[in-house]
C-alpha cells in the first residue's frame, strides 16, 4: 500500500509531518528543524506538530537522549502508529504536569531515576553521556485488571526505552513472594517510610558522580590519603 503524499494539504500538520519522517528522512537518520520549517513554510508550530507523534509511539530523540546531535538536530529513530490512516492519529488528552508537581514528585524519588537508581549527571556506563531527570508518566496494571498512570522520576534512556511498558503488579506480587526474609525487611521498610532509603554510602556516591572532574580528584587522593593512613 503507497503512502499519502506528504504535500497533501488535506491532511493535519501532525500526519504531514509523520509522512514526510518516513518519505523523505527515513529510520535512523537525522533532520534538522531549519530542514523541517522549510519543508512546511508557513505551518504554525510544525516543530511541536512532529514532537507529539511521539504520543502515538514514533521515537524521534533529540540531544537529550541522543549526545551525538546538536541542539538543532532529531533523529528519527523509529515509526509508531500510522496517523495517517483512518482512525489513527486521534488527540490523547492528559492533563500537562505542573511545576510545582515536577519538583514534589522529583523530590519524593530522591532525584534519582526510579527505573535505574541514576541521579542527574552522573555518565552511564561506558559513555561520555549523561543522565538527565524528567518526570514520566507510567501505565500500571493492576490486580483488578484495570490499568493506571502514575507519574515518577526517570532518566532520560529509561524514559525513552520505556514508552510503551506496562507495570505489572501481579507479577510484581509473585517476585515480592520469592523474596527472601532479609531482603523482605529492607522492602518493608522503604514502604513504611513511602521512599526508598539510600544508605550513606549510595548517596555519597551520587554526589560524588555530580562533581567536576578536577573535584572527583580531590575525593579521590582524600580517600587514598586516609586509607593508607
């Protein structure tokens, strides 16, 4: 089946701009948004009209999650949901998080990530690249069988890698169950005190990760001097 032209008026800024990614960008590879404004003159916001694809699955990534981009580069990286077709592309409506919830929510996970336990700043493994926090928004199943969205910290690969996961809790149920005693009591007490407790240790070294270069030093001949001492 051919695809729409990407010219055709007729359709939305939004599904225009989807089929212009496939037709004329292609997976993979990088688009600038002066090749994207020239490609639409005179369409309002085509820029947001192409970011919102990401609702319906499309992963398009900026230097955010991609270090090798500009500020002024994207890369679509993969189509989602052909919005194009009938019954595709509809509006999902969710209500815009606030600031004021960005920094409770970011307040009550620590500042960290809560799929992987990164704090902001601090480079993955083995890359020059690092983590920044955003608050996203989680689909969670629950044994009654209906489905939730809850709002939590996550770094910016496990937001991307995690658009389309479901929590599942009866299978959060069944590992919680194989859990041995001692680490049972470590879970209990993170949900009796509604956060996950950081030992003076991890926290430590994610302010450590946060540092310069030049301050990871300092720490660095502190901690050799007192350890030969």
């Amino acid at each position: 089946m051919s695809l729409p032209s990407w010219t055709d008026e007729s359709y939305g800024s939004m599904k225009r701009g989807a089929l212009w990614l496939v037709a004329v960008v292609g997976e993979g590879n990088v688009f600038t948004k002066t090749q994207l404004k020239e490609a639409f003159p005179g369409t309002a916001q085509i820029d947001r009209r192409v970011r919102d694809l990401r609702d319906f699955g499309w992963r398009i990534d900026t230097n955010r999650e991609d270090l090798t981009l500009d500020a002024n580069e994207q890369r679509f990286v993969s189509q989602g949901e052909p919005v194009w077709e009938p019954g595709k592309g509809r509006a999902k409506t969710s209500t815009p998080i606030t600031a004021t919830q960005r920094r409770e929510i970011m307040a009550k996970d620590g500042h960290l990530c809560r799929s992987c336990g990164i704090p902001a700043g601090q480079m993955y493994a083995g890359t020059y690249e690092a983590a920044q926090l955003d608050i996203a928004r989680r689909q969670v199943l629950k044994s009654d069988g209906t489905t939730v969205t809850q709002l939590v910290t996550e770094c910016s690969r496990c937001r991307v890698g995690g658009r389309d996961l479901t929590t599942d809790a009866p299978s959060l149920l069944t590992k919680v169950g194989n859990l041995g005693d001692f680490e049972r009591s470590i879970l209990s007490g993170w949900m009796a005190h509604g956060e996950r407790e950081f030992s003076a240790l991890e926290t430590i070294w994610a302010e450590y990760q946060s540092l310069s270069a030049e301050s990871r030093k300092e720490v660095q001949d502190v901690l050799t001097e007192n350890t030969n001492g």
